[in-house]
C-alpha cells in the first residue's frame, strides 16, 4: 500500500503531499480498525490517490471524482496512470487513445485549463499523456469514492464493495469531503452520482445552477468546508454509446460558461 505518489512534485506542493499523506494515514488506520466491514478486501489493499504536479498552479483546478479504483489493489492510482500517461500509454492493454474513460479525462481536462476550444482542436489523449505533471502542461487531481479497487472480471461496477467503502469512510469522520478541501479544485466534474450512495451530498450543501437540456449533465454550487467551488455530474466516463462531444464536452463547457455568467 503507497500513501503518495512516487512522482517528483515542486517544492511549494511538498507541504500539501504531507497533508495527504497524514489524511490517507488515518483512513487506513480506520479501515483497519473496521476490516470486518468487507468481505474481499483487506486495508493494505487501499488505493490512495490524489494530485499530478503542478496541480496547484494550474489556471483551474480541477478534480475529477470517481466510483473505484480497477485492478490496482494496494497501488497508488497517480503513480499508475502518470506511467501509463507518459510510458506505456495502454490502460489494461488498450491504447490510451481508444480508453473511453481515460482519453475523456485528458481531453476534457486539457479543454477546460486552455479556454474551452473546439474538440477537434484538442490534441489525442497520447499527446496529452506527456503533457501531464510538467511544469509547463497539465494537472488535474483525481480521487476515488471508494478506496478498495475491483479487482473482478467484469467491468460492472462493485457496488457492495463501493457503498460499505463509502459508508465508513464518512462514519464519525469525513475522510471524502477532507480529501477535497485539501485539493481545493475551481471545479469538481463526478460522473453519474445518482448511482453513488446518498449523491455525494456529504460533502456539503449545493445549489444547482442549471441541468443540461440531455437531462443528466447539471451543474451546481457546492460547498466543501465552506470554499464554494463548481460542481458538474455527468454521465460515467467509462460509458460506451454517448458521444464525447455531445454528451461530454459541450454540456461541461456549457455548465461552466453558465457558471461564470451566474451570480456566486
């Protein structure tokens, strides 16, 4: 089980990687503490995430959050995918250019930190790959709801695995909400949280701006720890008939365009 990444991060991010690595500390300490509350796993399987360098200096932060790890027990997720982004460019054998979830997560990242230009003229998820964590490319921050990775066959989601996760980790303490005033994201982009437990509402209250003409995508105002950043809850990235652009891409930029124009 690795806490932080092994990645080298700017000095100035040091102090936050240590808040990280205290938060990630006590949450295994609790799992441990609850290990009867899971069946599959056990607490060194946990899988930390967090931050890319250069996170903190980016013109928008943003913070892509999703259901669970897949197929990295006891891995740290930014240390998989930095080397899979810059070195293998494969996400469990398909080339990142054809990963649904991952290729949609660096364009659309890249879209948003360079004001929002038309999909095409984006570059491909291998270029993109390179570019992250550098000092002059790009950063985003990425975590998990649950902490235990599904490490099944199937690409069906584990909910069991993902409610009790969840459940505990914000029992008596909210480590999810703590991990997210630590990363202090402009924008929070979750994918489909009506089927997460309790629609991630305990991170905080809300207020919905605007819901998509789709019907999914919708945008809102939330408060995590009082800091008031945008929040936008789409379809899951993973998904394999809905269009990159309209169903992702322009319902996104349209939710932030609105934000903007909406009074905060």
């Amino acid at each position: 089980m690795q806490l932080i990444p092994a990645i080298t991060y700017p000095e100035g991010e040091k102090p936050k990687l240590g808040q990280l690595e205290r938060l990630f500390s006590d949450w295994h300490r609790h799992f441990a503490a609850n290990a009867s509350a899971f069946r599959k796993h056990k607490p060194e399987d946990m899988v930390f995430d967090g931050f890319y360098p250069h996170y903190f200096s980016q013109k928008k932060k943003i913070l892509f959050i999703g259901w669970e790890p897949v197929g990295i027990s006891g891995e740290n997720y930014m240390d998989v995918l930095y080397h899979a982004y810059h070195t293998t460019k494969t996400i469990s054998n398909r080339d990142l250019n054809n990963d649904k979830f991952h290729s949609r997560v660096l364009r659309i990242a890249f879209g948003i930190v360079n004001g929002m230009p038309k999909w095409d003229e984006i570059p491909s998820p291998r270029e993109i790959g390179d570019m992250v964590g550098m000092a002059e490319g790009l950063s985003f921050a990425s975590m998990n709801i649950s902490k235990l990775s599904n490490d099944n066959e199937s690409s069906r989601a584990d909910g069991d695995v993902i409610a009790a996760a969840y459940t505990l980790s914000i029992e008596g303490r909210n480590f999810i909400k703590e991990e997210v005033a630590i990363l202090e994201p402009h924008v929070i982009i979750t994918m489909n949280t009506d089927r997460m437990p309790d629609n991630l509402s305990s991170l905080g209250s809300s207020e919905l701006i605007h819901k998509h003409a789709s019907g999914v995508v919708a945008s809102w105002w939330q408060d995590v720890d009082g800091r008031r950043c945008l929040l936008i809850d789409t379809h899951h990235f993973s998904a394999r008939f809905k269009d990159d652009v309209a169903d992702f891409y322009d319902p996104i930029c349209d939710g932030i365009r609105r934000a903007v124009a909406a009074p905060n």
